[in-house]
C-alpha cells in the first residue's frame, strides 16, 4: 500500500466515523436539482507526505496526472483567470460568457507588489527567495484578498503556500523528519511546503490537488537547485458530501497498489518553461475502475 493510499484511507474512515454532520443547516452549495448539499466534516484535517520517498498519487483510483498538472500551470505558470487558457472543464461552471473566473487564483498570482528588490508577483517573488534567501520564513503566497472577494466567481479554496527550506548537512539527531531532511546521500538543501485549504470536497479534490502541490513543489525544486522534502497539506474544513458517502465506502475498500514512480523532465531548469508533458507517472497500476459520474455540488 501506497503512503498515500492509507493516508485518504484512515482520513475518509475518521471523517464518516468522528465527523460532524452539517444536515439541516444552511448551507450554500446545491446540487444539479436544487437539493441542499450536506456534508459530513472535520475540521483541521493535516496531512503529510514525504515526497523523498515517493509520489503520492493514489492507486484506489486514477489521477489525470497531466490534466491536474495543467491546471497547476494555469494558475502558477500562466497566472490566468480565463478558462480558455485552460486544458480541461474543471472550471466551466464558475466562467463567466467570456470564460473568465473573475479576481481569482490566477489573477491573484499575476498582481505585482512593491519590495525594497522591486516589483515582483507572488510566484516571481518565491522564485526569488529561494534563490537569494533560502532560509527566509517569509516565503509564501496568498491568493485569499479580501479586497477582490466581491469580484471572484468562486472564493479559492487551496489559498495558500508557504515554503521552508532545510539544510541536510545541519540534521541534529532524529528531531527532523525524514522528509525535511532529504534524501539520504544528497546534499542539496531541502524544500518542504505547507499547502492551506479553507474547504475541500474529499472525494472530488484530493487525490488532484494533492498531486498538483507535490508537482508544484518538485518543479520549485529542481529550478531552484534544491531536493524535494515533505510537503504538509492543512485542510480547515475537510467534508465529504451526503451523496458521495456510498462512493467513499467503495473507494476505500479498494486493495490499494504500490505507488508509481513521478517523472520530471530534468533539462527545464526555468520555472515558466514547463509543460504539461514534462509531468508523468510510471508503472501507475490502479485498485479498479475509475469513478463516473460523479455529482457535484456547486
């Protein structure tokens, strides 16, 4: 079994067993036939991945890997709003008739703000602290501006990164964990990522934002010189939906398969050089039959 097979395993089982049930509140999202959508929840769900020791992709079912990858892209790449720039129809339900998601995600990314350095973007501006201030504490993006809320199709769910970076040579014993420390024999410094959640909807999001993240964190890596670490996922509200409970069940009484091995075109060294190909996973063996039809609530 796959680190990240028994991680949704034993996070879906306490959300069904421990959780709290939100039916009979008021609630925003409805489904397609107008029907309140209630969830069962949990809150201040954390997860962690040791991306030194393998890709955490789920193997219960599959994850579109490069569909997943573009859309990272089109927020961290291309910092775009527009769902035209966008591979995929994950975002048709919240574009407007000219294909925009109003003040959000990408947008958010693409303003520039003023440092003592310049004018840099938020992705610029990690790119530049990994470089000239690796061991800063203040590396981070947040897309969650109040000041636009009004104008965003859709309030960002995944809002924030922060990154920290460990020097292996300086490990003390065993107070840090096998992922901050690297791995075994490479000197390189060490990125690890805190990926902040407001919301996710378990079953739809998080096999595919936990492997657009780990992309996003091999990619910050390898331009900057670096070997990946760990990468934390905090999700404030984690909820699986009443009508997603019986496809949860049969998920997760899947026997799940090793994990497959992460490919990374090793020659891009320049972050907005990478393409959606130059992402794939390797001897990729999947539990069963992927999920259709899946309902979602808007």
């Amino acid at each position: 079994m796959s680190a990240a097979d028994r991680i949704f395993i034993d996070m879906c089982r306490d959300i069904l067993d421990n959780g709290t049930s939100t039916e009979g509140e008021k609630v925003r999202p409805k489904w397609p036939d107008g029907t309140s959508a209630y969830t069962i929840k949990k809150f201040g769900v954390v997860n962690r991945y040791n991306l030194t020791e393998e890709f955490p992709a789920l193997t219960l079912r599959k994850t579109p890997i490069k569909s997943a990858t573009d859309e990272l892209l089109w927020i961290w790449q291309k910092k775009s709003n527009n769902i035209r720039d966008l591979q995929s129809g994950v975002w048709d339900e919240w574009a407007d008739e000219e294909g925009s998601i109003g003040k959000a995600y990408g947008y958010q990314m693409s303003v520039k703000h003023a440092y003592k350095e310049g004018m840099f973007d938020q992705v610029d501006r990690v790119l530049y602290d990994l470089k000239n201030n690796p061991f800063s504490r203040r590396i981070m993006t947040n897309i969650y501006v109040h000041a636009d809320l009004s104008e965003m199709h859709l309030y960002p769910c995944a809002y924030s990164m922060t990154f920290n970076v460990t020097d292996p040579k300086k490990m003390r014993g065993r107070g840090m964990r096998g992922g901050q420390a690297g791995k075994e024999g490479d000197d390189r410094l060490v990125l690890n990522a805190i990926l902040n959640q407001r919301s996710q909807d378990i079953l739809a999001a998080n096999a595919w934002n936990v492997c657009q993240y780990a992309v996003l964190v091999h990619m910050i890596a390898q331009v900057s010189g670096m070997q990946v670490g760990e990468f934390v996922h905090v999700i404030a509200d984690a909820h699986i939906y009443d009508r997603h409970v019986p496809l949860i069940e049969e998920l997760i009484a899947r026997t799940p398969c090793h994990a497959p091995d992460f490919f990374l075109n090793p020659d891009v060294t320049d972050f907005y050089a990478f393409a959606r190909d130059d992402v794939r996973l390797d001897n990729y063996d999947v539990a069963g039959e992927q999920l259709k039809e899946i309902p979602i609530a808007v």
